[in-house]
C-alpha cells in the first residue's frame, strides 16, 4: 500500500503496542491529509447500548446493539458506519455518508438509522454506532507508520463490522496482512511475557 491514507484504509496496531487505547486496535480512516489524520476504531465494543446513549430517540431507545468506542477523542460526539453490498451508484442515491470502500460508508443522521432499523437492514451487521474517534496532528501518523506502529490494510467490510472479541478481529486483520501477518498475529505485546 502506498503512503497516502485514503478513507477506507484500516490501521492494525503492531504487536507491541501498549497503549490500551490503541492495543490490538484495527482502525478505520475517515480522513487524512496534510493537516492530520482521523479515524475510529471498529473492533472496540463497550457494555452501553446504543438505546442507553440515546434514551429520547423513539426507535434507537429500544435498539439494544453495543455502542463501539472509536477513540479516546471526542466521547460526546457519535459517528454512524454502515454499508450496504456492491450496488450500482445509482442505487445509492439518497444514501447518506462517505463511501470509504468495500460498502463502508460513514456518516448518517440518526433518523435514516431508525429508519433502516425499521426496514431489517440496521442489524449491527449493517449500522455501528461509534462513540468518539481517533486523531493525529500533521505528520504524526506518518512518523508512526514509518515506526512500525500502526500497519496499512486495504478496506474490508468484514472486519469493520466483524464479530468477536477485539483481539480475535485484530488476529483476522493482521492474517490479511502480505508478508507474515498472520505470524505476527500470536506475538505477545511485551516480548518478556512469553
């Protein structure tokens, strides 16, 4: 994969990281240019459910899907994820949010999220609601990649809605990787734990 980030590419913590923020964290990135990067973790689930974090909305009240911690910025703002499988573009008009690749697409207000709720196609196969993001200052994720911190992956629908714990979706991701990603999957962060 190139050096540029485009949205839809998902970052894998390397093995070692420590930080539990960011500990077997597979990232989706929603933006980056020259001025920074953003993006939200999709394999974070928390105990709140989305009706708890929305008690006054008439249908997601009762929705009882988990809420996703995206980051440890933001934690009063929400993002909606959801996709849809390959269509022709113009059957997605009207379709709220960013195609970031593989039928991911971000951004939705939340009306249009009750709505397909109410249709059968918001099932947390389809529609995550993610609490908070991820973000980086200009050139802070590019001097992190360059350190083997994070690991660039092409998009893929199945891991940002993937089930399971968040290790056991890292563990798929980093299986995808080229080169030996799957060996890098089973080593421990600290090296002395083995």
């Amino acid at each position: 994969m190139d050096g540029h980030l485009s949205p839809g590419t998902l970052l894998l913590s390397a093995p070692e990281m420590l930080d539990p923020n960011f500990m077997h964290a597979v990232i989706l990135m929603i933006h980056h240019d020259d001025d920074g990067a953003m993006g939200v973790v999709v394999n974070a689930s928390m105990e709140s459910r989305v009706g708890d974090a929305l008690p006054e909305h008439p249908v997601l009240k009762d929705v009882d899907a988990p809420l996703w911690q995206g980051g440890p910025v933001g934690l009063d703002s929400l993002q909606v994820l959801h996709r849809h499988p390959p269509v022709d573009a113009g059957d997605l008009v009207g379709v709220p949010g960013v195609d970031v690749g593989d039928g991911v697409r971000v951004g939705a207000d939340l009306d249009w999220a009750s709505q397909a709720i109410a249709r059968g196609v918001g099932d947390p196969g389809h529609v995550r609601f993610v609490v908070g993001y991820s973000g980086w200052a200009a050139g802070q994720l590019e001097d992190e990649i360059a350190n083997d911190s994070w690991l660039p992956l092409e998009p893929c629908a199945e891991l940002v809605f993937g089930e399971g714990s968040r290790g056991s979706i890292w563990r798929r991701a980093m299986a995808r990787l080229q080169g030996g990603g799957s060996s890098l999957a089973h080593l421990p962060p600290d090296p002395s734990w083995n």
